[in-house]
C-alpha cells in the first residue's frame, strides 16, 4: 500500500504554517488515517493503534519519529508540502525535512517561492529543483493582459500604458497569482 500526504499553506493561516510540528503532524494524521482504513492488515491497524492510543505531548521529535516509523507500514510514502516559504521558522523546517529525506521509502514534493534560505538549504541543494518562476510570471501576464482586453476602462487606455502597467503588475506579484476583487486587479 502506498501512503499519500499534503500539507497546504495558503499564507492566510499563518499561525497553521508557522510550526514544523503542526506541518508534520498534519501529514502523519493523514497516514495514521490511512493506515486504519479498511484496506490495512489487522497487523498494521493493531500495530498503528497501540503506537498511537496513549497520550503524549506532541514535540516535532515525536511527530518527526512517528512519520518515519509510520512510513515502515507503506510499500512507498509520497509527501506533498505546498507553501514552505509561509513557515516562519524555515531553518527548523528545512532540518527535519532534512531527516525525513533520509528515509528511502518516503518521497516529498515540496513547492516554494524561492526564498534565499530554502533555496541554499542542504535539504534542497543536495535534491534536484526544478525553477518555474519564468513560466508562472508568463501565466500571470497572460492572465492580467486578458483581463486587461475584456474591462473596457482598460480599452481606454494606450497600448504603452497597458504594458507599462502589465510589467509593473506582473514583477509586483512575484509568482503569487493576481486575485480579482469587483473588477480590480489586485497584487
């Protein structure tokens, strides 16, 4: 059985994001969960139960261990970490990815801005990195620049002032998508 987990941040819970352990222990209740489903053996689910039925206070070591003995129970672990420049203690979470990378059976997929410090951390300097800024700030002028052709102030306007607005909007929003709010770009 292969395990699956995500952890998403969207910047407006920051308090969500902010702790290592309450990341890591959002993707080790995913896989407890998964683990008593109906599809585990007896062995597993008993084995699951009895590691997590007494209480104990949730320490980032704790959670850390748990994720790796949990991973045991899995033919693969896939981990799925959205956000990572929204942690505020990036180098506490970039040295307890750093442990759970060195599991074989666990694989994770982790999706940030490029912040200097996750970009240089041993973690992700020693994995391979695929760098899509380029192409999102291409989405994201093509998005602005549509909506720019459909809003009939915007058709007003000169062809050099909407580029010159199109440049500025789009290096404002460094990779984050423009939202829309009755009928304003806003960045």
């Amino acid at each position: 059985m292969k395990g699956l987990a995500f952890f998403y941040s969207d910047g407006n819970s920051q308090h969500l994001a902010s702790n290592s352990a309450i990341i890591f222990g959002s993707l080790l209740r995913q896989l407890i969960s998964q683990c008593l489903s109906q599809r585990s053996m007896p062995s597993v689910i008993n084995a699951v139960k009895a590691r997590f039925s007494e209480p104990t206070i949730i320490s980032l070591e704790y959670v850390l261990s748990s994720l790796k003995w949990i991973s045991e129970h899995f033919s693969d672990v896939f981990l799925v970490i959205d956000g990572a420049d929204e942690c505020s203690d990036r180098e506490e979470f970039c040295e307890s990815l750093g442990q759970l990378v060195e599991s074989r059976k666990i694989k994770v997929l982790v999706a940030s801005r490029p912040e200097h410090d996750i970009a240089t951390a041993a973690v992700f300097t020693a994995k391979p990195t695929l760098n899509i800024d380029d192409a999102v700030k291409d989405d994201i002028a093509t998005h602005v620049s549509c909506y720019m052709d459909r809003d009939r102030k915007f058709k007003r306007l000169r062809e050099e002032l909407k580029a010159e607005l199109l440049k500025a909007i789009t290096a404002k929003c460094d990779g984050m998508w423009p939202l829309t709010c009755k009928g304003r770009l806003i960045c």
